[in-house]
C-alpha cells in the first residue's frame, strides 16, 4: 500500500503502523445521516456512540431515515435515545441546512477540502472536528489532518515524547511532524487513534 511505504518514513509512526492492520479508507454515500452521527459521538467513547446511533436508527424500523423523517421527529424522542438537547436540535440542523441547501452527495464530491469544512460549519452544531471526520470516514479524503482531536494530541505527545500542557506549542508541534505525511495524513491519524489506547512502545 502506497500510505504505508510513505508514512513508514517516519521511523517512529511506522512502529505503530507495523503493530496494526492495513487501513483501507472507504467512501460512504449519504453525508448528511453521517454528518449526524459525528454531532452524536462528540464528546463520548466510541462504544457509547455507537449505542447512541443505534438506537436513533431503530426510532425508523421499516425504512432508512430521511431528512423530512428526522426533522418532523419530536425532539423528545431524539433525546429519548440518549441526545442532549443541544444534539438533538444539530441533527434537526443539519437536516434543515440540507434540505434547504438542496445539498447531494454528488455536490459534495466536488468541494474541496476547506471549502467543505466553511460550507458545512456555518450549521450550529457543526465545527471543524465534525466535518474533518466527515472528509476522513464518509468521503475517504486521503490528507485530512485531526490537529485539535484530543485522541490524536494524546497519541503524539505519546509518541514524539511532547509536552500537552501548552497547546500553543503542542500544535505548533503536531503541525510540524504531521507535514511530513501528506498526502496520507488521514491514514496517519488512523493509526495514532488505533495505538492510542495500547501501552505498546
């Protein structure tokens, strides 16, 4: 695989890619129903969140939710699934900003990197992280960098022996080694989040 020949330049990453799988990035149709999902796992472990999407997909047991499905659902019943009710209100957002954008996939495929991240965080609820999380599992943009995910901060202060206290310098830091990845950044971030949790190294 290309990503592993060029990340494993960096002597140190590519100790913790030897210790994982081979990540394949996939692109996923239907942005907005994932854009959705990332609002719900903001701020929650992986497991929780997936608990979460779960059940906001079983509130529509005979069909796939829609836009119209999930705006007209009460807000009650989202946060019956376990939604704050800030992120119940984003996932009606979202919805809104889509259908009233007459936003597609196919219209999506073809902004770039940053002018998805602006488009798409003007809905309230939405920021950078959200978007970037966006272009890495929903589109498979190759070259997204995570700087202010705490999973990745975490994983390269580990890594690179970096001080977390001054986040100032800390992405300064991050900016600096991550530069040498591109174009597979995001396949880096994948890594660092799958060593994350190990006491390996």
């Amino acid at each position: 695989m290309k990503h592993i020949i060029a990340l494993s330049k960096d002597k140190k990453l590519k100790k913790i890619i030897e210790l994982q799988e081979p990540y394949v990035l996939q692109k996923r149709k239907q942005v907005w129903l994932h854009l959705c999902a990332s609002i719900m796992s903001q701020q929650l472990n992986t497991k929780v969140a997936e608990v979460i999407y779960k059940r906001f997909l079983n509130l529509y047991p005979n069909t796939k939710p829609t836009l119209q499905l999930v705006i007209v659902t009460p807000l009650e019943t989202l946060r019956g699934v376990g939604l704050s009710n800030a992120k119940a209100n984003y996932v009606k957002n979202v919805c809104t900003f889509f259908i009233d954008e007459k936003i597609t996939d196919a219209r999506i495929d073809k902004m770039s990197n940053d002018e998805l991240i602006s488009y798409l965080s003007q809905i309230k609820g939405v920021g950078r992280w959200t978007v970037e999380m966006i272009l890495m599992f929903t589109l498979g943009r190759e070259d997204i960098f995570a700087l202010d995910d705490l999973g990745i901060q975490q994983s390269m202060a580990k890594l690179y022996n970096l001080d977390l206290s001054n986040k100032k310098i800390l992405k300064e830091k991050m900016l600096y080694h991550s530069a040498k990845w591109s174009p597979y950044r995001t396949y880096a971030c994948r890594y660092l989040w799958g060593w994350k949790d190990t006491s390996i190294l």
